[in-house]
C-alpha cells in the first residue's frame, strides 16, 4: 500500500489513492472496456462515453445505435449490447447495489467485475483477480500449475492477502503492481515491493510464470461480403442482436459467421480481394466482391454515400470499406 500511494497510476476512472470510493458508473463502465482491450486504447472511449453520458441514466437514455457506434473498435459487441441493458436495469433500480451478489445479478457483470465496482466503489473486502493479479499471486507464491487450471487456486491465495483497510486501493495496488512491476516479461524484481516475500524469485523461476496450458491452433474460416451500390447509396445492414458484430451496421456477408444468405440483389459481382481479420476464436479471409444493384435491394438498406461514416463501422466492415471505397469512387 505504500508502494501504491507512491507510485499509483493516473487513470481518468481513478479516485487518487486514500481519496475514497470512487463513482461506481465510472468504476463499472473502465471495467466493461477493460475487458480484453488495454489501458491506452481504453481511455479515449472511456473520456468519449463520459462526455456524451456522464451518468448512467444518460447512458441508459441512450440511443442504441449511437452507443454501438461510439463503442466500434473495443471489439466484443455482446458487451456494448450487455453495457445498455446493465445501465437501464442500474437506472431503473434508482442506483448500483451496493453489495457483490447484488452488482451480480445485473446483465453483463460477472464474478471479477462484480468485485471490483464493491471493492473500488463502496470499499467492500473483496477480493479482485484480473490477470494481472493472477501473475503477482503465481509468482508470490510459487503456483506451477497452469493456466486456467490454476484459477481457482490463484483466487483463494488471492483471498487471504485482502485487507479490510482500503481494499478498494489494495484491489487497484496489485493490478498496477503486475501492469507496472510484475509484467508477463522480464519483471522488474529489484524495484518490487514485495521482493523478499516472492517464492518464484527466490527459487529463480518468476519469468516463468504463469504457466499457461498451450493453445489450441484457431480454425480458419472463409466468406464473402457484398459491397452494393444502388444510385448514390450502398446497402447496409444490421447484423443480428446476438452474434459475432451483434447489433452493428455492417456489408452484407455470408457463409463466415454460419448464415448461408444470398448476395442483396442482382447485379455484375466482381472480386477486388480479400479481408483477413483475427476473432478471439478463428482467423477469417474475407472475398470483398463489388457491383452495381439492377433494383432496390432485397436485404438491407440503402445508406447515402455522403453519410456513410467509417468509424461507425466494426473493425472487419472498415477493412472492407478500405479496400472497397476507390472501386466505388470509380
């Protein structure tokens, strides 16, 4: 803790060490981006959204296509889509519970992020285990077992070190301390406050771990993606609520995602290339085909040219707007 006091990160989410409980909106939506994404990429989405909606009865206010639109580029749309029905239920009840079951129950908030908002917002003993905690806890302890496999042990020995003083500070001290400190490569063992208690460091094996069980290699996957133009416009559509890209606008595709649907209309198809885009669980290649529609188009939209906004696109759709756009220009 005084490590932390010192040496605590500035993050726009953050309440400066012994400044107290922080806001628990602020607190739930860092943690909700957090997921899978990194500080730096967080924080310009995180000052967005608080700007746009600085509680959350505004974002629960929000508009849905606005919200997924802000949110394109964190990845992971089931969570955009969890994040409006988290913060209307939040909003509906008159505020966030106060207790880990209570935050636990609500659409979107698991066993970790349940912990933290309690520990950080309202100063709850709970225990708090991203995987940077997860590594200084291997390593404290010396635990060979390999990931996933060690959850489990890692949370309890986790358990016993949480204070009841400040354990929302205690929660944020361990993450800086493996985001900083204990890094998944060359840790910085000579500056650590806690290197005379390190068994892995003791027995020279801190590098090592956490041992994590090899991945499987991902599968790859193939489809197409029809980029339609009809007059001034091209044909748009919104991908399912659930499911990979759930509830963004996108091409219309078909084959990748396990939706055998037909191209949006009639027209002279001609192949420009392919996209390839990485998922958590398989890489994907992507036929970019392009043409002009004979007659208004038989799924989808038409969205003006002028009004079709990048950013506003899932990261696959941009690669394919990418490689697209001088075609359609022509």
């Amino acid at each position: 803790m005084a490590w932390y006091d010192r040496h605590a990160r500035i993050l726009p989410w953050r309440v400066a060490p012994g400044g107290g409980p922080a806001d628990p909106y602020r607190v739930w939506l860092s943690e909700v981006m957090l997921q899978q994404t990194t500080v730096a990429a967080v924080k310009a989405y995180f000052e967005r959204f608080t700007t746009l909606w600085p509680t959350v009865e505004a974002l629960a206010a929000a508009d849905d296509a606005q919200v997924m639109a802000e949110w394109a580029g964190l990845g992971y749309y089931a969570r955009a889509r969890n994040l409006l029905a988290c913060a209307r239920a939040v909003a509906a009840a008159g505020g966030f519970p106060k207790t880990r079951d209570g935050l636990q129950a609500l659409p979107g908030i698991g066993a970790y992020t349940s912990a933290a908002i309690a520990a950080i917002a309202h100063d709850a003993p709970e225990t708090v285990v991203d995987g940077n905690v997860e590594r200084v806890v291997a390593r404290l302890f010396a635990v060979e077992t390999p990931l996933p496999a060690a959850k489990p042990e890692l949370v309890a020995l986790a358990e016993t070190l949480t204070p009841r003083e400040r354990p929302g500070d205690y929660a944020q001290a361990m993450m800086d301390l493996g985001a900083t400190i204990c890094t998944p490569r060359n840790p910085a063992c000579g500056i650590c406050p806690l290197i005379h208690d390190c068994r892995a460091r003791a027995e020279g094996i801190a590098a090592s771990l956490p041992r994590k069980a090899p991945k499987p290699a991902k599968p790859d996957r193939s489809g197409i993606a029809w980029v339609a133009r009809h007059g001034d416009a091209l044909v748009l559509e919104e991908r399912p609520a659930k499911g990979l890209l759930g509830g963004t606008l996108a091409f219309p595709s078909a084959h990748w995602d396990g939706r055998d649907l037909p191209p949006p209309g009639m027209a002279d198809w001609r192949e420009i290339g392919h996209v390839r885009h990485v998922f958590t669980h398989f890489n994907l290649s992507l036929q970019v085909v392009v043409g002009d529609l004979d007659a208004a188009p038989a799924r989808g939209h038409l969205v003006p040219l002028r009004h079709i906004d990048r950013d506003a696109l899932p990261g696959l759709m941009r690669k394919v707007w990418d490689m697209a756009r001088a075609e359609i220009a022509a």
